[in-house]
C-alpha cells in the first residue's frame, strides 16, 4: 500500500512503529517492510506555484489554485506542496498549510511579474 501525508513547515520528528496484530502468531517473519521514503518540496517538476506540473508557472497554475480554493478540485499532497506560496513574507513564499484565495492571487502575481521567488 501507499501512503502520503502532507507535513507543514517546520521542524518535525517523523516516527514509523509496526505492531503485530493481537493474537497474530502465524509462522514467517515478524516484520514489516518499508521499502520507499521519499519527501518532496513543491510539484514534480520542483518548480513552485507548479500545480499542473509543466514546469512553470502560468496562468493555469492560479486558476487551478483558484479551483482547489473554492473545492472545485480536490487537494492532494502534490497540489499543497506546490501550491501553498501564501503569504508571502520579505520576497519569500512562507506556506501555511492549504490553498486559499492568497495562494491563487500569489500565483497569478507571479505568472506576470509582480512577484519572483
């Protein structure tokens, strides 16, 4: 199975447990795999405000954050981590956790030069 969550910014401690289930004594291994850990920052092209993933920034990227604002499109793991660029502290992108109103215009601001990061 695969799993993703999205952690805010900020320094975190991450912990991993396995537990047999109760009464669980088959026979073989009593153990869990982690196979793959992987963390990323912003979408899959690593470009921030990047939420279609074409590797830049565009007008469709503000208007998709508009869309996830109003729960037009769902929010996933992906959208957040290259979506939340709201507020925007000392020319600096200072996420906050979700995609609102701010993270669409900050987009849109930055699709035509108003703001650069």
């Amino acid at each position: 199975a695969q799993y993703s969550v999205v952690v805010p910014v900020g320094v975190h401690t991450i912990k991993w447990e396995y537990a047999r289930s109760a009464g669980s004594y088959a026979s073989g291994s009593n153990c869990a795999w982690l196979d793959q850990v992987s963390f990323t920052n912003g979408s899959e092209t690593g470009v921030l405000g990047d939420l279609n993933g074409d590797g830049g920034v565009t007008i469709s990227d503000a208007l998709m954050a508009l869309r996830i604002a109003v729960n037009l499109i769902p929010m996933d793991a992906k959208y957040l981590a290259a979506g939340d660029v709201a507020p925007y502290v000392s020319g600096t992108p200072q996420p906050d956790g979700k995609i609102d109103l701010s993270d669409a215009l900050l987009i849109l601001k930055k699709c035509v030069g108003l703001v650069s990061w």
